[in-house]
C-alpha cells in the first residue's frame, strides 16, 4: 500500500518540494498558514497539521526553526495524540540537533520515526528535484521514505542516528555564508580597484580562492541577478547561530565565526533582512562608499519571499 503523504510548511523550499512530489504523482495533502501555498504547490489544503497528521501516513516538516518545529510538535497536544504507530515524520527545516534529538525519543515513546532531512542546493535544485538530503534517523524508516524523497533529491546520505542530519547540514550551511560572505567582500575590493570583475572571477575560478560563491553565484550578480529564491540574510544569520551553539555543545572552539555574523548582521541593520542573503555584498558596498557590482540593480528592490513561522526554513 502506497504511504499517505502530508506537508506542513509550503514555504520558499517545502513549497518547491511539494511541487515536486505533487508533479510526480504523488497526492499530498499540505498545511501552511498562507492557504494559497498550499494551492499554489498543487496540494489539498488542510485546516491543520492536526488534520495533515489524521490523513497521513509519512508527514515532511519544512519549518523555520527549531522554536517552531517545537511548538508544532510538541506544544499542540493535538500533534502529539495525533500520532499513530508506524507513521514516519521527516523534518526538513534547518534546526538544532539537540532540539532534534529531544523530539525523535518524544516520537519514538510513541512508535513513530522521526527522520532529520536536513537540504542543501537552493531553489534551483528543488525546482529541478537535484537537492542533497543529509540524513540522521532510523535507516529502515529512511529506506521506507525513499521513493518519496527521490522526487526532488538525487543525493541522499545516511549520517547517522538522530539529529546527526540536522548537525550536517549546520556544518555545511557555515562554510556556505563563509564562502558568501567572504567573497562579496573580496568582489566589493576588487570593484572599488578597478578590476574587470568577469576576469576576477575566471582567475578565482582556476586559482585556490575558487568556491560555491565564486562558481555559482557571483557570475549572475555581476550582471544584475540575485538569484532570487534562496536563503534570506536573516535565516543566514539564524543558521550561523545554530551552528555556534552546536559548537559550543559539542565542545569545539568557534573561531571563524565572527565574519559571517558581521557580514550577515550588517546586511539585516541596513535593511536587507529579508532579501536573498546574495544582497549581502551591496550591504557591504553600502558601507564602502555606496559601491555596486553593476548598474542594473536598485538596491529598494532587493527583496525574497520571507517565510512565515510555519513556512520553510
């Protein structure tokens, strides 16, 4: 018997994700607190997650954070006694492994998996079902899960127990705003020297400062596009955060941490909070004698779908 589906969070990427699902045949039934999500992916909107919970067999999670997560989960006694053995509830959001942890053995005391699917590769590779899953969890619970979640990833690795998914992905989402942050600093110098910034690129991209930002990112915003559709400068400087709690709970030294929160914070004081955090580098023009990449952006238009508390991460 084919798993009943649910989706609560049809944000940014759990929307994208549904789409997914929905275009693979897939019926889903979704809950977000802005209905039309629901109906813009091509799921059946639910009046709850309660009411996703009742109809499902397999429930994905695409929340902003932890809190949320929790107060989803764990605070709504409805979520709780809504659960029923042998169902499985996959959490993609971007959230804390200790968070994650607590919540898998509240699931558990129940007889329900909980997977932490943390993602990575954007909007672009949700709309073309190319993300990266990093997962922590019941690996026979991941096997189950798998058919559904080879509609929008093409990679899916088994990290570990649980919440070893959530702590890669934190892991993976630092070095993400070091290389973003670091390289929008570099571009915004080598504007103000005078550089070609095509050919800054091209020798970054043959030389040993070569990265994620300088392969994927910084070729379109040279010319005007932010690539809208990503991680705002907000949910950026959340996910640092996570990650410095994480090291301080696993008892490593965070000592590169301080640039990507400046670059980040800088971007969110000049009011770039809810932009694609792409839009740090023109904070960091801003700041360095009004500097931009290029000549076809207003920086008043620098805007991305915020998310709402139980949209996604």
């Amino acid at each position: 018997m084919t798993d009943r589906t649910g989706f609560i969070g049809l944000g940014n990427m759990g929307g994208r994700m549904t789409r997914r699902l929905v275009d693979g045949g897939v019926a889903v039934l979704g809950f977000d607190m802005r209905r039309e999500a629901v109906e813009e992916a091509g799921a059946t909107p639910a009046d709850s997650s309660v009411a996703v919970l009742a109809s499902s067999d397999v429930v994905f999670l695409s929340l902003p954070d932890s809190r949320v997560v929790e107060r989803v989960v764990l605070q709504d006694p409805g979520f709780l006694e809504g659960l029923r053995p042998g169902m499985v509830v996959v959490d993609l959001s971007t959230a804390a492994p200790s968070s994650t942890t607590t919540i898998s053995g509240e699931l558990a005391a129940r007889g329900v998996a909980y997977l932490d699917a943390g993602i990575s590769g954007g909007a672009a590779a949700a709309d073309k079902g190319g993300l990266t899953l990093m997962v922590g969890g019941d690996p026979e619970a991941l096997d189950r899960v798998r058919p559904l979640l080879a509609h929008f990833a093409t990679g899916v690795h088994h990290m570990g127990a649980s919440g070893a998914g959530h702590s890669m992905k934190l892991l993976n989402n630092f070095l993400n705003a070091i290389s973003l942050s670091a390289t929008a600093e570099v571009m915004v110098a080598a504007k103000k020297a005078g550089l070609d910034l095509d050919t800054v690129l091209e020798v970054l991209n043959t030389s040993s400062g070569v990265n994620f930002a300088t392969l994927n990112r910084f070729p379109k915003i040279i010319h005007g596009d932010y690539l809208k559709g990503g991680l705002t400068n907000a949910l950026m400087t959340k996910d640092v955060v996570l990650y410095v709690d994480h090291l301080h709970e696993l008892g490593v030294t965070s000592l590169n941490a301080s640039g990507p929160l400046a670059s980040f914070g800088l971007a969110n004081s000049l009011g770039y909070a809810d932009a694609i955090s792409n839009t740090v580098v023109d904070a960091i023009g801003d700041v360095s004698g009004r500097i931009r990449l290029h000549d076809a952006h207003d920086p008043d238009d620098a805007d991305a779908d915020s998310d709402s508390e139980t949209r996604t991460a």
